[in-house]
C-alpha cells in the first residue's frame, strides 16, 4: 500500500475477493529483490489481517449470546 502512495506501483486491491493486481511498476525503482521484499510484507499483511477477521467473528459470536 505503501509503494501504491508513492506512486511506485499501480494496481488495485480488491478486499472482497482477497486481491492484489499489480498493473504497473515505476522503472528501474524496484528490483527483483525489492519486489520479493514487497511480497512479503503483503503476505504479512494478510496474515495480520485473517487474524484480525478471524478475531471479531469470534467476538461477534459472544455478542449475539450475550455474554458481554
């Protein structure tokens, strides 16, 4: 997301389905090992981000109990 403020990389990001396309990538910035960094921090964030959902669907089920 980061690259995408900088205007390093264009693409979009579809949240529903889980999704990055990368359409573009600025010249000469990013290196193969500047992209493999990128990657992993996407599947960081995605790992983050399935906790985090996983979470609050646990948390939605004490709600509808009543147990908070």
């Amino acid at each position: 997301m980061k690259a995408m403020s900088l205007d390093l990389v264009r693409g979009s990001i579809d949240e529903v389905d889980r999704k990055v396309q990368i359409d573009w990538i600025m010249p000469r910035y990013l290196s193969m090992d500047h992209l493999q960094v990128l990657v992993n921090r996407l599947d960081a964030w995605q790992l983050k981000m399935d906790h985090i959902i996983r979470s609050v669907e646990n948390g939605s089920e004490e709600l509808v109990r009543g147990n908070i």
